[in-house]
C-alpha cells in the first residue's frame, strides 16, 4: 500500500513527539537508539553557521559523544545535571523538505521549557533533521538545532534539544 504524503507526515510528525517525549521522559538510551552509528548532532554557536567541523558549536556531537553524554546525565557526581532539569518540549510546523528514497529532510519548530534549581528558561530553535529508513524503521543520521539566541548567553546548557 502506498503512503499518502499526508500519511508520510503523520508518520515524521510522530516520530518528532516520540523523541521529544523521550527526552521529556528522561529515557536517554530510547532517545540515543533513534540515531544512527555514524550521526551528527549539531547546536550551532551562531545564527546561519555552515560549518561544524571548524568553527566552535554549542553541541557538536557523533555517537560516541551522544554516549558519553548519556552516560554522564546518569553518573552521581555530575552536579550540573543534579537535580536533573525537568523539560517540557513541544514540537510544531513539521515540514517535510526533502524526500531521497533513502533519507527525508524534515524542517520543524521547537520550544524547550526547562525547569532545574527553581530557575526555569525557555529556548526556541528551528530544526532539521535528516532521517534515515532502516529495517528498524526511521533513524536520525542528522539534527542540527538552530537556537533562536544563538550568539546570546546560554548560562551552561545541560539539556539536549
């Protein structure tokens, strides 16, 4: 049976608020099992940045720094995430941008609340994801994250988006 491209975004839609509840939910290893081997997770340091390879980021991470975070986010003595920030995400204007056979390019809206040490902030971005198919069904190979306040102060951001 042939998916619809309405049923094609129902299915990204769904996939986005599933990674997002994980996050929200604190189930890091489901969250770190939607990405792929050889992904990237990119927070760029400033507004319309190309490169992450050479120039400095917020987040530029592959697998294994996605791994080492998660194990971190666990571990006793990270006072940074202790008490673990409470989040609360909401995903909106899914767009599908591209679609490869292989791999969909999907465009979406993200609000971040954050509440941690009786201090709560809000972060906007605009996000990319490239999303690869696999047997396993989608897989995130790519999210690059473009914070609304790029360049502004972060004050030590301890979450992912």
């Amino acid at each position: 049976m042939m998916m619809t491209e309405r049923d094609t975004l129902t299915t990204l839609e769904q996939f986005l608020y599933r990674e997002a509840w994980l996050l929200d939910t604190n189930r890091f290893d489901e969250w770190l099992a939607l990405y792929t081997a050889d992904c990237r997770y990119w927070v760029p340091l400033e507004f319309g940045q190309v490169d992450g390879e050479n120039t400095c980021s917020v987040i530029h991470d592959d697998h294994e720094l996605l791994e080492i975070r998660v194990r971190q986010w666990r571990h006793p003595r990270a006072h940074a995430r202790v008490p673990l920030p409470r989040t609360v995400r909401q995903v909106g204007n899914v767009m599908l941008l591209a679609d490869t056979g292989d791999a969909l390019c999907v465009g979406s809206t993200l609000l971040v609340t954050e509440f941690r040490a009786d201090r709560q902030r809000l972060f906007g971005a605009r996000v990319e994801h490239e999303l690869r198919r696999t047997p396993e069904g989608l897989r995130i190979r790519q999210k690059r994250v473009d914070l609304a306040n790029a360049e502004g102060p972060h004050d030590g951001i301890t979450i992912v988006f």
